[in-house]
C-alpha cells in the first residue's frame, strides 16, 4: 500500500471516517466496506478468510485512488 501510495484506510475499521475503505474482523468474520462523504458505512462484504478479506481490501483502495 506504502509504495503505490494508497491512503483513505482504516485497519481494524473504527472509528468511521468520511472516504475509507476498512476492514476488521468480527468473530470468526472478516468484514470489508466502504463509508461515504458522510462517514455512513457502504458496501459491506463478509469473508470467512483473511486472504479474501485483504484482496478485496487492497482492490477497492487501488479504485479510490484513481477516483
């Protein structure tokens, strides 16, 4: 993330800022999702593996970048 300059994330989600993309684990769940201009959480996806949850997470920061 550090050499492609990818900022706007939030490791272990909380607390919600304006135009992040977060992930966290809940129990057994890891969880991805994006929060708008006003901080209200977006789309949300549910993986059971780390490895999911991470390829997704650095997928959507890879779009907000270009955006």
């Amino acid at each position: 993330m550090q050499n492609e300059d990818l900022e706007q994330f939030a490791f272990f989600g909380l607390p919600y800022h304006p135009n992040r993309v977060l992930i966290y684990k809940r129990g057994a769940q890891w969880i991805v999702e994006n929060t708008d201009e006003r901080a209200a959480p977006g789309a949300t996806r549910t993986f059971v593996s780390e490895e999911g949850a991470l390829d997704l997470f650095v997928e959507r920061l890879r779009l907000s970048a270009v955006e």
